[in-house]
C-alpha cells in the first residue's frame, strides 16, 4: 500500500514493513493499523497467489503492551464466556475491533474464495485468537488463527464455545516450558490445537 507511511510514524517499523512487502511479490500490505492511545498495530495482508487474506497483530513492544498483558480481570463477551480485560481492551478501544472486522467483511466481499488467516506472536498470539473468535460470528468462511506463544484468552466457556464454533480453527504453537503460555493461570484456558516444539 502506497499510504503506509501515512498509517506508520515509526520509521524503523515502516521500513521493517515495506521491506517483507518488497520481499514478498506474491503479496501485498493491503491495510496497517497504529493505534496510539493503546499501541496496538496489526497489518492485513493479501496474497492473490495463495487466495488468502491474513491479519497479524504485533507482539508486545512498549510499556502500554504490558499494561494490557497484566489487566488480569476478566470482562464479560456473551452469556458465561468472560476473557481476559487486558486484551479486550486493546482490541475495542477506539472502535479498532470494528474498524479491522468491517476491513476483512469488505475484503471478503471483493474476494469471496479467498481464505482469512490471523496470526500474532505473544500478546499478538491473544489478540488473534480473541479478534479471531469475535470475528467467526460476523462471517461465513473459514478462519483459521495460527497463534505463536500466547498467552490463555479466556475461562473454560470461551473455551467451549471457542471450540465449537464450526468455521473456526486455531493452531497454537508454542515452546515447552515457556511461561508466557502458562498466564493466567488461574480461571483462564487454551483453545484450539497445540503444537509444543522441545
């Protein structure tokens, strides 16, 4: 996208992010999100190659990240699913969970093969699976979350019901003994598949 620039103030992020896009010619950055008053950045990305639209959220970064990883309270989503405050917050401040959701609507409008993939690394790894979740309510198709080290979402019902969701799969992968996928530990659960690398 020839407008990152105008979404991306840091110049090293901004470069990080032009330099995977040059790289990846099958590919393109179709859309990138900074939000200041949570630090949250997350890109859409379209691979006309591989039919496949794909949302990555950053991991933590800042001091901010870290506030949001230790708001350990649990909020409520629907019925008995409650998930992680810290999370939830950064995600639908400023509106930004509707703002990425109604992005991948549109997107998928224009381009209703494709697949949606979405992805994050640590507090990245929850985001995409909580957006993934919201986000499988909204749409048809299949979405599929790839989450690397992250950390628990939410109690046992937003595990079942995580679990059930019939268009939704996760794949968590994670280190053996990394205590970043062991928080919270208390009230909170893993959802999806796990695949533990020793």
């Amino acid at each position: 996208n020839e407008n990152l620039s105008d979404t991306i103030n840091n110049p090293v992020r901004l470069e990080a992010i032009q330099s995977l896009a040059e790289g990846s010619p099958n590919g393109k950055v179709h859309s990138f999100f900074s939000i200041e008053s949570t630090d949250l950045q997350v890109g859409i990305t379209i691979s006309e190659l591989n039919k496949r639209i794909t949302v990555v959220f950053r991991g933590s970064e800042s001091r901010s990240d870290w506030y949001y990883d230790l708001s350990l309270l649990k909020v409520k989503l629907h019925d008995d699913v409650y998930v992680h405050s810290g999370f939830y917050n950064q995600l639908h401040k400023e509106g930004t969970f509707e703002k990425i959701k109604d992005e991948i609507v549109s997107l998928l409008g224009e381009y209703p093969d494709y697949k949606v993939f979405i992805t994050g690394h640590s507090l990245g790894g929850a985001l995409s699976t909580l957006f993934g979740y919201e986000l499988s309510k909204f749409v048809k198709e299949i979405i599929t979350v790839v989450s690397f080290a992250s950390p628990r979402v939410g109690n046992s019902y937003f595990r079942k019901h995580f679990d059930d969701q019939e268009n939704l799969h996760h794949y968590r992968i994670s280190n053996e003994r990394d205590v970043v996928t062991a928080v919270p530990m208390f009230y909170f659960q893993h959802v999806g598949i796990n695949i533990s690398l020793n």
